[in-house]
C-alpha cells in the first residue's frame, strides 16, 4: 500500500494536486453557506440521497469520459469524438434490447461498438499520421448520425426501451449506495491496475513525453496511442450506457452533448497538460467532481443553470493562465522589476 | 511545369469537382433539380455558415482553430433581437455586434499567443463563455420586428432561369469578395498564410507574430458576428441556443474546400464551395423525404475522412510543406 | 597549436572580442574572438556543438552575449533582435531554409518587404522587386511557383536573394551547402564570389572541407565554445585543419588505455554484409566482436550516426544482410532491442531522453519495452535499479526521481547510458557518448566504456573527437563522404593515420 500511496502523497506535497482539491473545497464550503440543509444526507427507498451524493452521482458519465481522455491525453492527443461515441454506444442498446438479446449480451454490444469506434479514432492518428484533433473531428461529426441510424434499423419510431438489468446498472443502489458508483469504482480500479500495474501507463506518458525517443528506446509507440484511442472508447461507451439507461431511451442528437469539452475541462483542472506526458487518473475525477460540484452549486443558488457555462469558461480560463510558463515567467517578471 | 503550379490548387480543384458532380447526381435523380432557383435557395440558406466559415478559413490557413463561432451567432442574435426590442435599429445593432466580434476574436488571439496555450482550448472556453452569455441575455425566444428588417428581407436580385438572389446570400458574396482581397492583395492576408505555412520562419522573415495572431482571430470573430447578424435577420429572430454546434459545420466547410487544417494553404473562394457541399447534400437529402437527416451528419463525415486523407496523401506526396 | 595571424586587404568589417555566452550547464562559447573583412570570404568550421551557430545568433542579436564586444565598422553595436542586424547591414540565411514552402517565390521574395498603401499589396510591384532581388544574383525562376516545388539548392538561392539588399555589408551562410550537389554547390559558390567582388563580407559555415579549400579565404576553427585558430587558406593544409576541428589532447585516462589494444579474438556477435541504404549510406562490411570496442572515425556529415541507425534498425537498410550470432536482424529498433542491441543516440535531447519523466523512469524505460507491458518492473525492483545505476555511474542526482530535463548534460547523457545497460544488452551502440559534457564526465564515460568491453559486450562507439577514438577502440572504422573507406587495427590506429584517411589522398 505505501508503494500505491507515494506518489499520490508526493504530489500533494509538490502543490499540484493541491489546488483542485482546495478548488472543490471551496466550492462545497461555499455550497453550505448558499444552502443550509447542503451537507444533509438522507435514505429515501433504500437509496442515500443529498446534494453531495448527487454530485458524485451526476459526475459519473463525465469520470468516465474523462479517464479515458486523460490516458489520450497522456499521448499527447485529445479525443473529441467521446460524446458521439456514447450515442453510438446508447443506440445499440435500444436496438439489441427491441431484437430481444440478453441484456447482459446487449451490454457487451454497447461496450464493444466503444471499442471498435475507439479503435477506428486509434488507426487514423497512430497508423494514418492524422492530427488527433482533425481525426476525431469525422466521428464526432458523423457518430450522431450513426447513433441516428442504428435506431432506424428497427423502424426508429420509438427508441425507448426497458430494461431492469441497465437501469439497475444506472439508478438502481446496492446497500443505500448507487450502483454506478460502484460500476465507476470498478472501472476506475481496473483502469488504474492497467495504467500503474502493467507498464502501459509509463509508455503512454513516454510516448507522449517523446515518441522520437521512446521509439529508439523500444517503445512501439503507435501501438501505444492505438491502444489510448481504444481505452478511451471504452470508458466513453459504458458513459453512453449509464446515460442512456438513465432516460431509457436512445436519443443521439442530444445525449452527452458537449461531454467531450466537459471531459477535457476535468483533465486539465486535475493538473494534465495538454502537452501530454503525464497521466493522473485520481486527480481527474476530482476534477469532473469540481466540475459537477459547481454546476450543482449553480443549481442551487436559484442561478439559471445556463450561468454554469460562463463559470466553466471563467475557470478554463483561470487554470490556463495559471499553467501558462508565458504567464507565470511574466508574472515573475513584474514582480522582479518593482521590488 | 504547370502541373507543379497548380498543385497547391488540387484539393480546391476537388472540392469543385465535387460539388459539380454532387449537383449533375441530384440533377438525375430530380427532375427540378438541376435549377437556378434550388441553387438560390442553396445560397441563402447555407450564406451564415458560409460567412462564419470565411472567418475560420483565416484562422485555419493560420494554423490556428476557433470552436468560439456557433456561439457567437447565438450571441449576436440574442443582442440583435433585445435591443431590436429596445427600439434599436438593427443597422446600428449590426454595426455593434460586428464591434463586438472583432473584439472578442481579437482578445482570444491575443490570449492565445501570449500565453501560448493552444487556441482549442481557448476558444473552447470562448464557446462556454459566450453561449452562457446568451441565457444571460434572454432565455426566450425573441423575435426582431423593426421595418428594417423586413426591407431588408425584401431586398433580392432575379437571376435567370426564374432563380433569386436574397438578401443572405448577397450580403454573404459581398464578404467573400471582401475576404478574398483581405486573404490575398493585402500584407495582413501574407502574414497569415506565412506563419500558418511555417511560425518560425515567418518570425525570422519579419512577420510580426503576435500582431498576426491577434489580428486572424479578430477577423475570425468579425465574419462570425456578421453572421450571427445574418442569421437573426434571416429568422427574423434571436434564440440563445442558435448556432450550437455550428462551429463543426463552419470547420467541416473550410476543410471541404480544400484548405489544409494543418494551415498555411487553401482559398478563400475554396470555402464557399466547401459551404455549398455540405448545403446540397442536406437539400438533396430532404429532396428525397425518405431519407432521416442522420444521412446528413455521416455523409458530411464521409466527406471530411476523404477529404483528410486526400490531404493527408498530398502533404505526403507531393511536400506540399515540406 | 599555433594560431596564426592573418592579413587581408578589406577593412575590418565586424570585430568580435572576448564573446562569452553560456547555457545552463554548457559554456557554449568561452572568450571567442572573430574578425571579418570586407571582401572576404571566411570559413567557419567546428564540429556539432563547437559554437558555430551561437557565435553567428550572438553576432546577429537572435542570442544575447554575457560578455564582449561586437564592433561594426569600428563602432560598438548591440542587436536585441535580428531584425536590427538586418537593417544594421548583416544578413542571416539560417541552417534550415527559412521560407515558406507554400507560398510563391514572389511572396517569399517580398514577405514584409514590400509596402503598399493601407496594407495593401500590389502584386504587380511585388514581382518586379522580386524580381529585382534574382537578378542581383541572376538567379532564373519562375515567379509564381511556390518556393517548395523548387530543389533544395534553388531554394537556398532565393533565401540569399530575399536577403541581401540594397545596403547589406555582411551576409552569413549557415550550411548553405548542407543539401546541395556538386553542381548546385558550383552555381552558389559563384554567387557568394560575385558578392565578394561587390565588397561584401561573407561568413560561411559549413564541414565540407573541399568547399572550404575552393571557395574562402580565410578560416576560423572552433571547438568546444574556444576559438582554436584563424588562417589564410594558403597557409594550413587540409591535415592540419583536420587535427584542429577534432584533435584533442589526451587526457590522463586516456592515455592510459592507448596500447593495450585487444586482437580481436573474440566471438563474433554482429556481421554486416553490404548493408546499405540509398542517398544515406553506402553498402559496408562490419563485424562487432565480444569484448572488442570498434571506434566510428569520420567527419561530421560522413555518415557516422546513419551508420549506427541502420544497425540499429532506426534507420532501415534496402541493400545487404544484418546478421547476429543466432540470426537475423530485425531491421527495427523493437525488434533489435530484443536481439540485445541498444542505441545510446548522438541527439539527447530529441531522440535519447523523455525529459519530463524521472530519472528512474527513463533508467527502465528499455528494460520495460524488453519485457513487455504486461510484466510490469515492480517499484521495489526499479529504485534498485535505479539507485544501482546512479551509484555505478556517478549520475549527480539527489535521487531516481528528479526529472531528466533538470539534470546537467554529462548526467543526461550517464542516464542514456543506465538505460541501455539496464537492458542487459550484448551489443552497445554509443553516438557520440562524450558530447557536450564536462572533462570530468567525459573521462568517467571513457572508463566506463572500457570496462563494458572487459565484461565481454560488444561496442560499437561514433565519435567526433579523433583522440578519443584513438584512445578507447581496438578497431577503428573509418568514413568519409557517406561510405566506409577503410579500417585501422592494433598499432595503425594512430591520429595521423585517421587524419590521412579521412583527408584522402588526393591532396
């Protein structure tokens, strides 16, 4: 256990992992002045409810979205086309699920078009050379159309569904905790006993530090970034899955709708950079929590929700620049001209 | 030898190629088709994206992105259509949101060479920024009553063969003519295509990078707002949800016509073409009314993976950069 | 070595004294002197990292010095950016073409050159002073063909055209000829003679030796950040200027191994045949042997480090077999870290170190790649390895953990070597092992050499220092002009019998 905890307790330490934990204190400090009753915790028909609990369990598709994205990110790449792939992904359950599949077996359609869409965004940048940014412009241009489509084949008309399996999966709890919460503590553990526990985390962070040299190392990059774009196809379609069983119904236009943004914004609050190079899984939950926890707090504050895309904006913005070595260099600066 | 001068000019030859040939299909497939009449309605309702994706194909021929412009047409309708209902005359609110747009556009490029940061993520904060501006305007539905804006609706140009010429589209052909003169008979057009060819080269020729910068976002953002302002007089309307997703289609447009993402080639003239690719697959899509509008979206998807790797094999080929 | 003074007849144009500049961790240029006349075409010559090009963005405000003077025409002058010295007189055709490929010969011509009214530009205008500019050097190109579709040498023409004006007094050509063939070198070299009959002052930087015999009159060698000489071409002959380029006082270490070479008895590990590829390298034999040290002679741009590449897979051959003790190469870098071998690369920076990753990352990255992703080096087992490695090579780091980057350029280099050797390799492939690091370093890198080939791996070195070669091989391969032309063995593997062969004998 103290080999797990080192490096997390040494961030900490050095002040990166500080301020997006403080960032999300202050949020749900600020929440219980605003709204008094914001920490109560109650059970309503076997399931805990509350603010905080409804922020861990709203954050959950964007978690997800956002792991996969920070391994793509790692590469030095970034994936815009996850919010298409989770309608890809939620189309298929509506039509295994009218073609009468098990639905366990429909859940493994769901997750295995993930995949093959993460594998299709994985040729084009590793195989084809192609800008990841250009690449997955075309699935996430088309995926919706795709998802649109996969609903046509079974007539189209209605594309909702019931399914006690999926739903358990997305609503339902198990003793007085969600179970997607659960479904995301697996996944988050596998993710990480993938990424720390085998040796593909230190080559994606190679890979995106230097390919030109971790190829001379030996490294097979291309099939490093081959396997991030897959990762991250994954995690997008078991997002589509909980999204989709939530409303039980496949809607492709609208379903995670600017999640790619959401989940690029969590990356880079929980201290990634775009550059790639480095991977920090624990850190970007805690920065989808900040996002959800602040769109939350929005809510609550009797602020129309809509606020909540000026506030992302403003926080963007803010650890941008606080980022930015041009920023920080010219910061320094000033201070050292006026002593 | 004339081969190798027209090179640069291949994927905008495509792009008209393409458009030809998507025009003679629909052409066989409808008998009404082959018109001047669907072409003027193709023009006029495609002319705000193609305006926005004038703007972009600076950005983009800088080497530069901007995912800020479905926003700023929702923005700008939102303000249009208040202030119309303020008793402003939509002229004057024109004027002020083009301000407004090249302002804004000229703040982002500043950020985003100033602090080198990649202009994505910036103009992605530029994209939450500015739709959450448009619910903080109204979150209604407003409607633009002033007379003007219904002369100007009125206001068109008969072309033969029974087609018409709208106020949309002209104001969208004055602007591409405009752009292409910024683009390629001005020093500012120069400097674009240099640092998007080459950064440092272009720094160490003389060019004036961070001017430059500023400058293509602010044009970016200029185009954008006058195409907000088309889009509010079109629908005679301001929406805070207008636009959304818009930024894709102006992108996908520029790209269409034949201008490189990675920067530094294309035209100007490429882009309309690019715009009125994409306008007659969705008409011809509707045309055929069996058809569900998710053929628009895979076909406009189809269309960019070709496109891409045509690019993509041209770089490689022919060092088109290198 | 003596350093000998020069006269020519122009005026002194540019005096630079006592330049200093220093990069953290490198000195890269120590108390350097450097005169240029009007008229006169001056050589600059010096290895990778000898100063050349920091010397030239010093003079043309791209760097600031730390210390010393720069007088034009007598007067002191301070450039804070390039286009000062631009519009001071002194024009800068930089190593890699510095033109936009994508755009017409016009526009490159012209770009911020020309200035129409309101920012407009009248194209017609733009080609007669386009025009104008290919003229002066009576270049014949098409105006409205983008810059990219010409060759490489035509290329260079224009970057020279856009830029010597009207008024340009010193004009520095970093590599010019670096890309260039026999004919197309001939057609720039009249140009740069037409210029100097004009009174211009021409520095010219190349490690072509030839060019540097046809066309300048006067040298100027560095090495190492110091200037070790200047002279008339008449006055030094081709071994000499060979000996100051990349001659090197033995150092103690050194000189301790010179003389106890083995025979190469042992076992054969790695037999190239005829390998080879096309505009890279010519075909070449070459067997590494167990516990034998084969140095790598040549000059910069002879084909040392593609040679070292084309074993090491990173660069694929099209002609001739690789084969090794049990079989065939790979002919990729994957496939040859598997057979054991491993490539410590000339360029740290780029190609050798993933500098945001910690030193122990970097130290188990190929051991990993090795091993594969799935059988993962426990932490336990990499701070061993790492603390191993740091403690046998001396790398001056508090622990594994520092990142790369802030280590110091000997130690980045220690932790390209910890890497390869923690991979358990059989066969070492070192590119320029001791560039760019401190004496001290340097001799430790020696001696770590010789006691790898004690314990029976086979190492294949490239080196730009001839003494060094000299000192550490018990076999010397030499190259010139992208082909092997020879090997020395046992008491033939002197300095002056490398310099004679890399030299050739058509002197």
């Amino acid at each position: 256990m103290k080999l797990i905890e080192q490096p997390f307790v040494r961030r900490i330490l050095n002040g990166r992992a500080i301020w997006p934990l403080l960032a999300l204190a202050v949020i749900l400090i600020a929440d219980g002045f605003i709204s008094p009753g914001f920490y109560e915790i109650r059970i309503v028909e076997g399931r805990l409810f509350g603010n905080l609990i409804d922020i861990l369990y709203r954050a959950v598709p964007t978690a997800l979205i956002a792991l996969g994205m920070a391994v793509v990110i790692g590469t030095r790449g970034i994936d815009l086309s996850v919010g298409s792939i989770a309608a890809i992904a939620g189309a298929m359950i509506a039509w295994r699920i009218q073609a009468g599949d098990p639905h366990g077996v429909v859940l493994l359609y769901a997750l295995g078009a993930g995949i093959l869409c993460g594998m299709w965004n994985g040729m084009l940048v590793a195989f084809l050379g192609i800008q990841p940014i250009i690449a997955t412009l075309i699935l996430m241009v088309s995926g919706r159309g795709i998802g649109m489509l996969i609903n046509l084949i079974y007539g189209g008309t209605d594309p909702s569904f019931q399914s006690d399996f999926l739903q358990w999966l997305s609503t339902g709890s198990i003793l007085f905790i969600p179970t997607r919460l659960y479904v995301f503590a697996v996944i988050f553990l596998l993710l990480w006993l993938v990424i720390r526990r085998t040796a593909l985390g230190l080559f994606v962070e190679a890979t995106g530090g230097n390919a030109a040299a971790s190829n001379l190392a030996g490294v097979n990059a291309k099939l490093i970034i081959f396997a991030a774009y897959l990762i991250c196809g994954l995690t997008a379609g078991w997002a589509g899955v909980i999204l989709t069983a939530d409303t039980h119904t496949s809607d492709p236009v609208s379903v995670a709708l600017y999640i790619e943004l959401d989940a690029i914004l969590a990356v880079v609050i929980g201290g990634g950079s775009l550059a790639g190079g480095r991977i920090y899984l624990g850190m970007t939950v805690i920065g989808a929590l900040v996002i959800q926890a602040l769109t939350t707090s929005i809510l609550i504050s009797g602020l129309p929700p809509e606020y909540n895309l000026i506030i992302k904006a403003l926080v963007v913005l803010f650890v941008l620049v606080l980022q930015s070595d041009n920023a920080r260099r010219g910061i320094v600066s000033k201070f050292r001209r006026s002593p | 030898m004339s081969a190798l001068l027209n090179k640069k000019l291949l994927p905008f030859y495509a792009t008209v190629a393409v458009f030809i040939a998507i025009f003679l299909i629909g052409g066989a497939m409808y008998n009404n088709f082959l018109s001047m009449r669907v072409l003027g309605n193709i023009l006029a309702d495609n002319s705000f994206i193609i305006i926005a994706a004038i703007g972009a194909t600076f950005v983009i021929l800088s080497g530069g992105i901007d995912l800020s412009v479905g926003s700023m047409i929702g923005f700008v309708g939102v303000c249009m259509a208040v202030l119309d209902s303020m008793g402003l005359d939509p002229l004057t609110t024109a004027l002020l949101m083009m301000v407004f747009g090249f302002a804004f556009g000229a703040f982002q490029g500043w950020v985003i060479d100033a602090l080198d940061i990649q202009p994505f993520i910036i103009t992605l904060a530029g994209l939450f920024l500015l739709r959450g501006m448009c619910f903080m305007v109204t979150i209604n539905s407003v409607p633009i009553t002033h007379e003007w804006a219904d002369l100007y609706s009125d206001i068109r140009i008969r072309l033969p063969g029974n087609g018409l010429l709208r106020s949309s589209a002209i104001v969208m052909l004055i602007s591409l003519a405009a752009a292409i003169i910024l683009a390629h008979f001005t020093r500012f057009g120069a400097n674009v295509y240099a640092i998007g060819g080459d950064k440092e080269s272009a720094r160490l020729m003389g060019v004036n990078v961070r001017r430059t910068t500023v400058l293509v976002y602010a044009v970016g953002g200029l185009f954008a707002a006058l195409a907000g302002v088309v889009y509010a007089l079109y629908t005679k309307s301001g929406y805070p949800l207008a636009g959304t997703t818009l930024e894709l289609s102006a992108i996908a447009s520029v790209v269409l016509g034949g201008t490189l993402l990675t920067g530094g080639v294309g035209l100007v003239a490429g882009t309309l073409f690019g715009g009125m690719i994409l306008g007659l697959i969705s008409t011809l899509i509707i045309f055929n009314g069996s058809l569900n509008s998710a053929w628009i979206l895979i076909s406009s998807g189809v269309l960019l993976f070709a496109f891409m790797v045509m690019h993509r094999f041209l770089v490689g080929s022919f060092g088109l950069r290198d | 070595m003596a350093i000998m003074k020069a006269n020519t007849a122009g005026a002194t144009r540019i005096a630079m004294r006592g330049i200093r500049k220093a990069y953290p961790g490198v000195l890269a240029l120590d108390d350097v002197d450097f005169e240029l006349h009007g008229g006169e075409i001056h050589a600059l010559l010096g290895e990778n990292g000898a100063g050349k090009s920091t010397l030239i963005k010093v003079l043309t405000g791209a760097l600031q010095r730390d210390r010393g003077e720069i007088m034009l025409d007598g007067e002191p002058v301070n450039f804070a950016k390039t286009g000062d010295a631009q519009d001071a007189g002194i024009s800068t055709v930089y190593q890699e073409v510095n033109l936009i490929p994508a755009m017409t010969v016009t526009q490159n011509l012209t770009l911020e050159k020309t200035h129409g009214r309101f920012g407009f530009i009248s194209w017609r205008k733009a080609r007669a002073q386009a025009q104008q500019k290919l003229d002066r050097l009576g270049l014949k190109v098409e105006l409205n063909r983008t810059v990219g579709s010409h060759s490489v040498a035509i290329q260079q023409m224009i970057a020279i055209a856009r830029a010597l004006d009207d008024d340009t007094k010193v004009l520095v050509l970093d590599e010019p000829t670096a890309s260039l063939d026999a004919d197309e070198t001939a057609a720039l070299f009249d140009v740069m003679r037409s210029l100097k009959a004009k009174g211009i002052a021409i520095v010219f930087i190349t490690h072509f030796l030839e060019q540097v015999y046809e066309v300048s009159d006067r040298i100027t060698v560095l090495r190492n950040g110091c200037k070790i000489g200047t002279s008339l071409i008449g006055d030094i002959n081709r071994q000499d200027l060979i000996a100051m380029m990349i001659g090197r006082d033995l150092g103690e270490v050194e000189e301790a191994f010179a003389g106890e070479r083995r025979d190469g008895s042992g076992e054969v590990v790695l037999t190239a045949e005829g390998v080879g590829r096309k505009r890279v390298l010519a075909p070449f034999d070459l067997t590494l042997r167990a516990g034998e040290v084969v140095g790598l002679s040549g000059l910069l741009g002879s084909g040392r480090t593609e040679l070292v590449k084309l074993i090491f897979g990173a660069l694929k051959h099209d002609s001739g077999t690789l084969k090794l003790a049990n079989g065939t190469a790979g002919n990729n870098p994957r496939a040859s870290l598997d057979a054991g071998i491993v490539l410590c690369p000339e360029d740290r920076k780029s190609e050798g170190l993933v500098g945001e990753l910690s030193v122990r990352e970097n130290i188990i990255l190929s051991m990993q790649a090795k091993r594969g992703w799935l059988r993962k080096v426990s932490r336990a087992e990499q701070e061993k390895i790492a603390d191993e490695m740091i403690r046998a090579l001396a790398i001056a780091t508090p622990d594994g953990e520092k990142l790369v980057r802030q280590l110091s350029g000997g130690n980045q280099q220690k932790v390209v070597l910890a890497r390869a050797l923690a991979s358990s390799p059989r066969i070492m492939l070192l590119d320029e092992p001791t560039r760019g690091i401190d004496v001290g370093a340097h001799a430790e890198i020696l001696t770590l050499i010789r006691t790898l080939c004690e314990d029976g791996l086979a190492l294949l070195v490239a080196s730009s220092e001839i003494d060094e070669v000299v000192a550490s091989s018990d076999r010397v391969a030499v190259l010139r002009d992208r082909r092997k032309i020879g090997e020395l063995t046992g008491e033939d593997i002197t300095r002056d019998k490398i310099v004679t062969m890399i030299a050739g004998d058509n002197l």
